[in-house]
C-alpha cells in the first residue's frame, strides 16, 4: 500500500515517514503542496496521502480539491493533519475532499488506526473496480476465444462507420470463416473444435492493427472493423489474417495440418453510398465467393454481389 506524505517540517516528515516504514507502507514524501500534486499525478498513484494543512506553494485544502476534481478514480484516501481543531476547520477540510482529519500533535497509534480504516476503504474500491471490470468483459467478451462477442464488435462497426462519416476516412470490413471446420467437430469432437477456434482467434489477433477490431460474429466467423483501410489495404490486411491463422495453426493443434481461412471484404471507399448493413451484406457475399470458388482465398465484394 502506497502512501504520500506532504510535510514541509523535515523533523515532523523524518519521524512521520519512519512510522510508515515499520507499519510496512511504500512511501514517498513531499515537501510542500505543489510537490504533493505532482506525486499523486505520478505513477503509481499512492494510495493514500497524509497531508499537512499548511504548506508552502498550496495548503492541504487546495491539494484536496486538486485531487478530487481528477475524478473518482484512482481514489486516493486522504487524510490533514493540522494544528487547527476549530469546527469550521474540520468542516472546510472535509468539503475540500478529504476523507479524515487528525489533529498535532497526534498520537502514533492513532495514526495507525486510521491509515487502517483507509487501507481497508481503498482495497474494498479496488475489489469494487476489479468486480465491474470482470462483468464489464463477461459483457463484451466472447468467453472461449477473447475476442470481442457478437454485440460489441457490431457496436464497434456502426461507430467506427459513424466516425468514418463524420471524417471522410474509408472503412475496411472484413468478414472471415474457417474451412471445413464442421468436419473437425464431427471427426475430433468438440474441444478439439474449441481449441482451433482459440489458435485462430490468437492468430487473428497478431495480425491486425493496433486499432483494428476482431470479433466473433457466429459459430466459426469472424468479423475484422478496420478503421482507415481502403481496398488496398483491405486486401493486405485479409491475406495477413489468412496467413497468420495458418501459421497459427500449423503445429501443436487437434488437426493435421495447419487451418485454413476463406475471407471476404470490402471498404466503404470502394462501394460509394452504403451503411453498416450494407457493409456486412457485402463482406458475407465476398466470403461465400471465397467459399464457392475453393477457400483458403481472398475475395472482394463487387457489387452485383450486394444488390
């Protein structure tokens, strides 16, 4: 557990640091305001800070305020320690932002009580973050491959489409699908098919952008979002997935051989006025072309394909 301590009496910073030190907190020290607002701006951000109210450069109080107006997370516990002990004090301290207010000079023990009541306040918002967090991705996450579920990645499509509007930037949209793969289930069973999905899924990822989206649009497809991408570099982008997933695939998996991927694409650049619908009805008849014409191929939309 990390904790600021903001002091400009180097005597009272010295013992107060040394005390933190044998309770077995990180610290780091700060000689006065501005040098505080620094440090929890800083990574990582203490967790706690002990600040003194007056300061040089900026008070306790305004350190307070700078904290919280950051935002709610990370929460930073904070605790003044001053001299002042009228209610008023106690009150403007509290309203700046801070969460507990010791009076000099202050006994030790107590110190450490208190720090104990903040830890345990910053470790219950940590199990709190780390909570949503997890739904967050149960929300959003295919649960067998990690790539983003069906939902999200068409989320992810309309607003990238929206964006691609507003900007005048083409948008690739590539739609992909694994060859032969109901004979794996049928002939190896269906954790072997779960395990092909998982390397194809990882080789995917390798290949794409960094601000390129994947996700798992059904069954064995894959849907690709790729901002920017013009036909050109639609099609480069299609024949990387297509090798990666090989390579991917090709030693260690529940088959002979490697996988193979059929792809269809197209980008908004290439069929003029369309929408997300119209994008996907172009990608899927490019990837049944694919199929049609052998897989383990690349095929573009043209648009007798999405009429």
């Amino acid at each position: 557990m990390r904790v600021l301590v903001a002091e400009d009496d180097p005597v009272s910073r010295r013992a107060l640091e040394a005390f933190l030190r044998r309770w077995g907190y990180d610290v780091t020290v700060a000689e006065n305001g501005l040098e505080a607002c620094q440090a929890l701006q800083a990574e990582p951000t203490p967790n706690l800070a002990i600040l003194d109210w007056m300061m040089p450069g900026m008070d306790g109080i305004h350190v307070c305020r700078e904290v919280r107006s950051r935002g709610p997370e990370p929460y930073i516990y904070i605790l003044l320690v001053t001299a002042k002990d009228r209610k008023e004090d106690v009150v403007a301290g509290i309203e700046a932002g801070a969460d507990d207010y010791l009076k000099k000079p202050y006994d030790p023990h107590e110190l450490k009580a208190r720090l104990r009541t903040g830890r345990r306040i910053v470790e219950l918002q940590q199990k709190l973050i780390a909570a949503r967090e997890e739904l967050r991705v149960q929300a959003t996450r295919d649960a067998l491959t990690g790539l983003w579920n069906r939902a999200t990645i068409l989320e992810i499509l309309r607003r990238e489409f929206d964006r691609s509007l507003r900007e005048g930037t083409p948008l690739g949209v590539l739609m992909a699908d694994i060859d032969h793969f109901k004979q794996v289930n049928d002939s190896r069973g269906h954790m072997a098919g779960d395990q092909v999905l998982r390397q194809v899924a990882e080789g995917l990822k390798g290949a794409v952008r960094a601000y390129d989206s994947v996700g798992r649009y059904g069954g064995e497809e894959f849907l690709v979002v790729a901002p920017g991408s013009d036909v050109v570099s639609s099609l480069q982008l299609a024949e990387r997935l297509r090798s990666a997933v090989r390579e991917a695939t090709v030693n260690g998996g529940p088959v002979a051989g490697p996988v193979t991927l059929s792809v269809g694409f197209t980008s908004t650049g290439d069929l003029g006025e369309a929408d997300c619908d119209v994008l996907l009805r172009a990608a899927d008849a490019a990837l049944y072309e694919a199929k049609r014409a052998g897989r383990d191929r690349v095929e573009m939309a043209a648009a007798q394909l999405v009429a």
